[in-house]
C-alpha cells in the first residue's frame, strides 16, 4: 500500500496588523453636493466610527488616520476652526464608547500649537483608554512626516549634548525611539481615498515598506465592505522588503 505523503498546509492569509489611512476628500463631497465644506468633515468624522467598529473584525490591531497636517493651517481660518472643533467633539462624543470597547486612543503631531483645551482632551482620553487593547487608534493632528523626524533628530541631538546619548549610538534605533510612534508598529498597508496618489508626508520613516492601496472613493463614502475588499487584496500581495522569493 503506498504511503500517501501529508499535503503542505496551506500558508495562514496575511494579515494587515497595522492598517494607516489618508482620509482625503471630505471637503470635495460636501461640495460636489453644494454644502459647505465642513458638511463633509463632519461626515468623515462619523465615517471614522464605523471603520473604527469594523476594524478588530477584519484582523486590525493597529489603526491610524491622518486628520490634520502641518500642511493644514494654510487652510481658511473657518475651516480650521471648524476642523478643531468637529476634533473635540470626536473625543468628547466618543469617549465612553471607545473605552467600553477595549479601544485605545492616541495622538501623534506636534500638540504645542493646538488649542489648550483641545490638548486636554486629548490627554485625557489617551490616559482613560492606555490599557485597552482591543484596537489601537491613533490620530495624526498636527503631523507631518518630515515635522515629526525633525522634532526626532532634534531630541536625540539633545540627548547627545546632555551626555543621554553617544554620539556613535545615534543610530535608527535612537532615531525611531525618539519619533511620535516610538512603540508602534510600523504601518503593513496605507490607504489613501479620494483618487489622489500622493503620500503627503504621512509616515514618511514608518512607511518605507508598507503596501500602498489608492481607491477614487472619497472618504466619506469609504465603507467597512470597501476596507475589507482592500484588506483581500493585501492579503495576496507579496512581501519581500527588498529580499527576493525563493523558488
């Protein structure tokens, strides 16, 4: 009787661990639909929601969106305004919900030019939901991917004047414990919506290897079926982060 050699398994799907979004286009829905442009974001925001829901379904631990960059500010007076404050009512609104679902929420940028108390929301739900590990959500407001290795090269030069640090230990495990996302995983997959395909100085350091996916859908249409569709296809891509596949 011959004997039959056991089938290779087949090799577990990736997963997209780290999932990071560009959520462009908030403001072009609201006018394509002649209403001003914070209808849109304020649209995006509860957007945010349901992805943040379906998230941990779809194998995402770590998620972070772009909401703000340095960039940013050159916009209306108005628009900012209205943007800080749709920013404060998020947290506000979704602060006890994010807690009783195991989700931490934390912020990367630079905080110093940010409303007061705006800041103290921010610090204030980061230290509610620091245990949680359901997901792990963060927000970039204020961020810029060059701003944040400034601000990185700028601490560790510090460190070094300080006597912290030696100079030949200023390496890029010095550099990325000194970056926004020091601890976090570097992103697998971004996301950018609205058909544009720039990177626009998001996760300029943590992206250098991540997969990229541009959808012409604008964000406030983004839907959780469209992720999972986009999370599908990642899952066949391969990834080789500079080596090459073995036969």
């Amino acid at each position: 009787m011959a004997v039959t050699e056991p089938r290779e398994a087949d090799p577990p799907p990736k997963r997209a661990d780290h999932v990071a979004i560009i959520m462009d286009g908030n403001g072009r829905w609201a006018v394509d639909r002649g209403w001003p442009r914070l209808v849109g974001h304020r649209r995006g925001a509860e957007r945010v929601r349901e992805i943040v829901q379906a998230s941990p379904g779809l194998g995402i631990r770590w998620l972070t969106v772009y909401a703000f960059s340095t960039e940013n500010w050159k916009r209306s007076t108005e628009e900012v305004l209205g943007l800080m404050s749709i920013f404060a009512r998020y947290i506000e609104r979704e602060a006890d919900r994010l807690a009783k679902e195991g989700i931490r929420m934390r912020f990367i940028g630079d905080r110093t030019r940010l409303d007061p108390k705006l800041q103290r929301l921010m610090a204030g739900i980061e230290t509610r939901t620091q245990y949680n590990q359901r997901l792990n959500l963060t927000v970039a407001i204020n961020y810029g991917g060059r701003d944040e290795l400034a601000r990185a090269a700028r601490r560790m030069c510090q460190d070094v004047a300080a006597g912290h640090l030696r100079a030949e230990e200023a390496d890029e495990a010095a550099l990325v414990a000194r970056l926004d996302t020091a601890g976090m995983p570097d992103p697998d997959l971004v996301i950018r919506t609205s058909g544009e395909t720039r990177t626009s100085n998001f996760l300029s350091w943590q992206s250098a290897y991540a997969e990229y996916e541009f959808t012409p859908t604008l964000w406030p249409d983004f839907t959780a079926r469209e992720l999972e569709t986009i999370i599908g296809r990642f899952a066949a891509r391969e990834r080789r982060f500079g080596g090459v596949l073995r036969a």
